[in-house]
C-alpha cells in the first residue's frame, strides 16, 4: 500500500483502500508509508482539517494498520533502485521510492497488487507488471 491510499483511507475515510484481504495475503507498505500518512494527520490537525477527536481516530487507525502489516525499510538496496530510470518518467522522488520498494519485494509481479492514489505511482506500477487497485 502506498502513502496516498493509506491517507486517503484515514483522512477521507476511502474504505476501497482498506478492504479486507482474501486469505493467505498480506498488507506490506514501506516505511516510508507510514512516515508519511503520520505526517499527514499531522497537517491535517494543523489545518483545521481534523478534530481533536479525529486525529485520534486516525492516529489509532494508523497504528492498527502497521501492526497488521509487513513494513519494508528504507534501505540502500531501495535507494540504489530509485536512482535508475523507471518506465514513466519524470516521477519524483518519493513515488520513486515506493515503486522501487515494491520492486525489490522479489515477488513476481503478477503476484503483488498496488493500492495507490497517485497517478505517476499508478501509472509506473502498471508499465512494470503490477496489478493495480
């Protein structure tokens, strides 16, 4: 799961973005997911966007999301990918990173399905095999 459908799951309450999985798979997200879906809810408590209450709710659902997941770090071997073109560029750096951690997953492609939100990442995905959701 990339970092737009997770916010887009906390924030806008997009529940095709959380949908429950069929048996025998697994939510996995970078680290950078949740880096920055917490930075989201933070801005979005900044701005007036969220309650107090909201904010809770969605720090709490945040933390019950990382918990049921299989978290990738940012590692060198993520790094040394993102500095190679992708099939669609430009792409920033950041969308860069989560299609390079999904990559270097190992799994076949026709195998891992991307949640996104974001167009580029969307895109990429789909020109490197992936299924899309």
């Amino acid at each position: 799961m990339e970092s737009s459908a997770l916010v887009a799951a906390l924030l806008e309450h997009d529940t095709a973005a959380m949908k429950p999985l069929p048996v025998g798979t697994q939510h996995v997200t970078s680290a950078l997911t949740l880096a920055e879906a917490g930075r989201a809810i933070v801005r979005a408590r900044a701005t007036g966007r969220l309650t107090a209450a909201e904010e809770q709710a969605a720090v709490r659902a945040l933390r019950t999301f990382e918990r049921r997941c299989f978290v990738l770090d940012v590692d060198r071997a993520v790094l040394d990918r993102v500095r190679r073109p992708f099939p669609i560029e430009p792409i920033r750096t950041l969308d860069a990173v989560h299609l390079a951690t999904t990559e270097l997953l190992g799994e076949p492609p026709q195998l891992v399905t991307v949640v996104t939100r974001d167009a580029r990442v969307r895109d990429n995905a789909r020109a490197l095999g992936y299924a899309i959701e």
